[in-house]
C-alpha cells in the first residue's frame, strides 16, 4: 500500500473483489486462565476413585499404601472416641498462637527494617543468616530455652513464621511507589501519617501473601514442634501413626493437615479480597 | 506571595544537571518551564517546593501566603499520585487530615473542591475506575483543598491523551480566572506552555542554564481564539529549542 502511495500519491483505484473475501483468520485467544471451578473436585475424586479401586482389586498392596476407605475408618475412629477434638485442639492452639505471635514480630521488626537505616543495618544481616536455618534442627534448644511443654513447640512455629514475614514486610516497605511518598512529604503530611497511610497500605499486598507463606510454614513445623514431648496434636497423632505403621491412621492425619492448609489459604483468600479490592 | 530563585546549581554525582538559574515568580502568574528531556526541569520543580536541595543557591519565600492556606507550595505530580485504596474523597481528606480538619468542615471543603473540579458525582470512586484525565482533576481538587499560594505542576498533562490534554487545558485556564494562583508549569509540550505560560523560560540541554526567556503579552483567556499568534510564538520558541534538543537526543543518559 505504501508504495502505491509513493507513485501515484494516491491510492490505487481498482475494484474491490468482495466475492473472493474470506475472513481474517483469528490468531489470537489461548494463554488466558478461563475459571473451570468443577475440575478440581472432578480430579481429586477421580484419584481418589481409582486409589480405592486399586486397593481393593489387589494391584496396590496394604501394605504399600492402605486404601482410602481405611484412611476414611482410621478418621472415623478418632471422630468416635473423641480423640480428633484432643488433637485438634492442641494443634490448633499452637499453631494460632505461635503463627500469630510469629507474623505480629514479623511485621514490626519488617516495617523497622523498611523504615530506619539503623534497624536495616543491624538486623537485616542478622535475619539473613538466620532464616535459612532449619527451625526443626534448633528443636533441641528451643526445649532446653522454653521447656518441654507449649514453650518449645510454640518457639519453633513462631520463629519459623517470623522470618518470612520480616522479610515479605520489608520488601512490601521497599516497594512502595516512591511518588506516593514524596507527594504525603509535599502536602506536608506527618512522618506518622506517611506511614500510616501510605506505607503500610502499599505494603499489605505483599504483607499479606507473606502470611500465605508462613501460615503453610507453620503446618510444616507443626509435626516438627510436636515430635518430642507431645500427648496431643495431629503432628503427634501422625509421627504414634508412623512409628507404628498404621499407615491408615498416617493417611487420615495428613489429610488433616492438607485440609487445614486448604482452610487457612482460603481464609488468607477472603482477606485479599475485602483489604486489597482497591486493586484491578 | 512571591517565589524568588538565586543561583540554582546542581549536580548529581559527575553530572552537573543545573546551573545559575535564577528568576522570579510573581503573584497571579504562570511561569511554564520548558526544556530538552534530561535539563533537569522536574529537579529544579522540587528545589522550588523544598522536596530537594540544590547543591548551591538558594529558593527563597517572599510575602506571607494568602490567610488560610494550608499548604503554600503544592505540586500536582505527571503521574497524579493518588493512593489507589482510597476514594476520590479519601483522596482530597488524606492531606486535610494532618490539619486537624474532619467531619464537616472537611465535608464543606471536600464538597467545594470536588464541584469545582466537577468531580462531585464520583466522590466514592477509586482512583482505578477513574480515566486518567479525571485521575489528574483529582489531584487537581487535592491541590486546591489546601489552598495553595503556588501551584507547582510536573507536565501534569503529559500522561494523557492529547484530546483529554485540551479539555484539561482549558479546565486550567478556567479555574486560573477564577483563582489567579500562581504556577510554575514544568513542560516539554510547547502548546502547553504558549497556552498557560504568561512566561516561558526555556532551559537549555543538560547542564540546564537559563537560554531564554518569553513573555507572552496575551490574557489566558484570549488564547484559544487567536490560535494563528500563539501557533508564531509556538515555532518562534521551538527554533530556539530546536538544535537544544537534537543534541540532547544524541547525548547518552547517564542520569534518572
């Protein structure tokens, strides 16, 4: 076309061949998500089907992995006897309490980070060299530091959820649009103000998918925490299970774990949306 | 109140991005600062309103500002700097806040801002479900909530489509026959500066010095009908920019 241009200075004139016209053919589409809610249930209970299936013809052994009917029994039992509500409980409490306490440090020793030159300077290395440590190897010192009882297992969850999220706030301070800043600073807005209501705003997308970490973090340590010195607990529940091979017990406890982490995220997802709807 | 600038010198690191640069700002007057990109204009806008300082010289304050301005030097920023969790109201209270104002004094000037930008249906709005020219008329509301004495824009207009930059435009020189605050317009469009501009200082490539400056003798509000005048001065001023520019363009950047 250009060139016809460039002779003539004007477009050709030619008849258009509408009868030859085909439509354009469409290259686009694919590379997008569509929600296809139905699936995953359709995929878990297709496994699930055929794992029992299996069991039950003989093609997988007991011994290898018991079926989930048996999984489903070892579960009904300890609905039965009352024990799921002991287990529960204790996890629970430590788990909520160590989590809790974990992200409220976490956020302050984060937003210090993010905010003083000193507390950067002094703590960041400190929280660097400590995250990578596995908490379970401190376990020892923890009992020894808090004693045998709540103090060590909630220790190791508090610390484990403590550093991702020093370090998920601290990048979330970091990443504050700087303009935002530098506009609370030219109307005159107070340090506090600033930080109040542009820093931590801006840094809750980040604060919050911090949580989503540590909350699976501390489902991890959990079993961990409970590993010495614990009567009750799913974590306990499934280390009794393993000593003894009661695979179907193991089944069920894990299971419970998988659906509090389900739970947990799905809270964490709820939170996203009513905190973070300001965004597109 | 008047703004007076001495001597402006600065440098980032090696790099000397301004220099000697002084003139004055007066009452009731748009002074538009155009320049090749990378001549340090948006530095010199925040010496101006004290977010940097200079290396030497001085920005200095003369008179008191108007009774009842909360803010004297206020900036309306390119990329309209609106905290994206608050509505168009939180927005405008946001820099009331600090100034003890709320309930219904906040209320009566939210209300009187918001009109006078004619935001008023949209008080509940996040900024995300606002267009961009609406974007800036909220930091513009924002600007005029503390009552400025100077108005200090970073090309305001400049992330906006060229149609919604002249409805703008004319929203400015509408609210300016109205308020007569003085600005300092930091541009690279020279149609914004031979429309708003009663002055326009045209700096030179980087180091920034003072290569010119234009007066243009012609009320505001005349302006859009003597289109044939402003479109003279328009290239008038961009044979003084132009080999400004080109050499600018060749020049690698090295500086934000």
């Amino acid at each position: 076309m250009s060139h016809d241009l460039a002779h003539g200075g004007s477009p050709i004139q030619r008849p258009i061949d509408a009868a030859n016209a085909r439509p354009v053919p469409f290259r686009g589409g694919g590379f997008r998500h569509r929600k296809l809610g139905i699936v995953s249930p359709i995929v878990f209970a297709v496994i699930i089907a055929l794992w029992e299936l299996g069991s039950r013809s003989g093609i997988i052994s007991d011994i290898a992995l018991p079926a989930p009917s048996a999984a489903l029994a070892a579960f009904m039992d300890l609905v039965h006897t009352g024990m799921l509500w002991k287990h529960l409980g204790a996890s629970l409490y430590r788990l909520v309490l160590g989590w809790t306490l974990g992200s409220l440090l976490g956020v302050a020793f984060g937003l210090a980070i993010g905010l003083f030159s000193l507390a950067r300077a002094g703590l960041l290395p400190l929280v660097s060299a400590l995250f990578p440590i596995p908490k379970i190897a401190l376990l020892p010192l923890f009992i020894i530091w808090f004693g045998i009882g709540e103090g060590s297992k909630v220790a190791t969850i508090l610390f484990g959820t403590f550093f991702p999220t020093v370090i998920a706030t601290y990048g979330g301070v970091d990443n504050v649009d700087r303009n935002l800043i530098r506009m609370g600073q030219s109307f005159g807005l107070s340090w506090l103000s600033i930080v109040r209501k542009i820093i931590i705003p801006g840094a809750l997308p980040a604060i919050l998918s911090g949580f989503r970490i540590s909350a699976s973090i501390a489902i991890v340590l959990l079993v961990a925490a409970e590993m010495i010195g614990a009567e009750f607990g799913i974590g306990s529940y499934i280390l009794m299970a393993g000593s003894l091979f009661a695979l179907d017990q193991l089944i069920a406890g894990v299971a419970i774990l998988s659906v509090m982490g389900l739970i947990i995220s799905w809270a964490i997802g709820r939170a996203e949306r009513y905190f973070l709807n300001w965004r597109t | 109140m008047e703004l007076i600038l001495r001597n402006i010198t600065h440098s980032y690191g090696e790099t000397e991005v301004l220099e000697g640069i002084s003139f004055n700002l007066k009452h009731g007057e748009i002074v538009c600062i155009i320049g090749p990109s990378g001549c340090g204009k948006s530095t010199l806008l925040r010496f101006i309103g004290g977010l940097e300082r200079p290396d030497s010289g001085e920005v200095l304050l003369a008179g008191d500002p108007p009774s009842g301005s909360l803010n004297p030097l206020t900036y309306i920023f390119q990329d309209f700097a609106l905290l994206p969790w608050r509505t168009v109201e939180g927005n405008v209270s946001l820099v009331l806040e600090d100034h003890g104002i709320r309930g219904e004094r906040a209320k009566a000037i939210i209300d009187d801002v918001l009109a006078r930008t004619k935001l008023s249906d949209f008080r509940k709005a996040l900024p995300r479900q606002l267009s961009g020219g609406m974007k800036q008329r909220v930091a513009i509301a924002r600007a005029l909530s503390v009552n400025p004495a100077v108005m200090l824009m970073d090309e305001p207009l400049s992330a906006l489509d060229s149609q919604t930059r002249e409805l703008l435009m004319d929203d400015l020189v509408e609210l300016w026959t109205r308020e007569r605050f003085s600005a300092c317009y930091v541009t690279h469009n020279l149609a914004e500066a031979v429309r708003l501009g009663h002055r326009i200082i045209v700096l030179s490539r980087r180091p920034g010095r003072i290569r010119e400056v234009v007066e243009i003798d012609m009320p505001l509000s005349e302006r859009p009908d003597r289109i044939a005048e402003l479109d003279r001065l328009q290239r008038q001023v961009w044979q003084i920019m132009r080999e400004e520019a080109r050499q600018a363009d060749l020049e690698i950047a090295d500086v934000a």
